[in-house]
C-alpha cells in the first residue's frame, strides 16, 4: 500500500471537484504532497506523507463516524486466504481451500449402555 494511493488523490487541491470531493485546500499539504510523489528515498517519503497526514487531521477535513471493524475466525484446514490492509472485502475467496476431510463431522463418541438398575417407582417401598 503507497500513502500516495490514498493522501493526494483524496487531499491534493488540484483534485477539487473530481478525487478532492470535499474541496480541502491546505498549501503546505499541497507542497508536502508533491515533495513525497517526487521522492525516492522510502524513508523520507513515509516523513513526507505522516507529515501531510497529520495536518489533514488537525485540519479536521473528515470526521470519522463509522468504521468497519471485521474479525475472520478460520478452522486449521481452511488455506488460501489472505487478508489486505483494506479489510476483508477484498477477500475474492478463488485460492481458497480446504484440507483433504475437511467438513467430515468428527466421529461421534460411542455411548456405554446405562448398567444401573432403573430408579423405583415414586410412592413404593
């Protein structure tokens, strides 16, 4: 996942009125956004882009209601899936797999006929 992907097209104010749909105008993250595309040192870039990030949240652009929280609970025999940074929606489910005798029910205990003798009947003696 590249902050670009997200942070220019969504916050850069030449995207107004196409990927900017909240018309955000911030010159210094303008600057910090062009500087990070032009970048080639990774760590310098990721700088660049927390930098731009944290003056879009002090600047409150958004304000974040909603979000998805998703927890994906897998038996052992289950492979193939894997999870991206974006969530489970994204799972195509196509390299899944599963074990071979994967879905058989577990065998079912044997149980031991009952020895003891059958409880008296209520009232007798």
């Amino acid at each position: 996942m590249d902050a670009d992907n997200f942070l220019y097209y969504q916050f850069f104010s030449g995207n107004i009125g196409s990927s900017n749909s909240v018309s955000y105008t911030n010159r210094e993250v303008d600057s910090l956004l062009v500087q990070a595309r032009r970048e080639t040192n990774p760590l310098l870039r990721i700088k660049l882009y927390q930098k731009a990030e944290q003056l879009i949240v002090d600047d409150a652009v958004w304000i974040c209601i909603y979000y998805f929280n998703t927890a994906i609970v897998r038996q052992p025999f289950v492979h193939g899936i894997n999870l991206t940074p974006l969530g489970d929606q994204l799972i195509t489910f196509r390299d899944v797999w599963l074990a071979q005798g994967a879905g058989e029910p577990p065998p079912m205990p044997v149980r031991q006929p009952d020895r003891r003798p059958p409880p008296a009947a209520l009232g007798s003696r």
